[in-house]
C-alpha cells in the first residue's frame, strides 16, 4: 500500500528540518487557525499597509 502525499510530505519535513523549527511552525498554524476571520484581516491589513512580519505578529498572539 503506497503512502499519501500527505504522509510523504510529513516524513521529508521530519528528516530535513529542525524539530525547534516545525514545532515553532504548529504552534503558528494553531494559532491561526483558531483567529476569526476579522482578526485574520486585520493581521493582513498590518502585513501589507504596514509592513508588519506576519510570522512576528503571529508569534506575539502565542506569547499572550
């Protein structure tokens, strides 16, 4: 039985990166994904008008 694409893309990101650096990754898309669709504008409003780095905006609702 062949593996799916999703299965596949798990196992390369395991081997080819940091643990630090995919945890850091689910704790952003967790945070994400529980954002209304309001507060997920407004971030990318503050992205693009401001210039703001989604990824350090991101990272300032986790530490709350």
């Amino acid at each position: 039985m062949s593996k799916s694409i999703i299965e596949v893309m798990v196992s390369q990101a395991m081997t080819e990166r940091d643990p630090r650096e995919l945890a850091l990754g689910f704790l952003r898309y967790e945070a994400l994904r529980k954002l209304g669709p309001h507060k997920y504008a407004e971030l990318c409003r503050k992205n693009i008008r401001e210039g703001q780095r989604f990824d350090d905006m991101i990272d300032e609702l986790i530490t709350k």
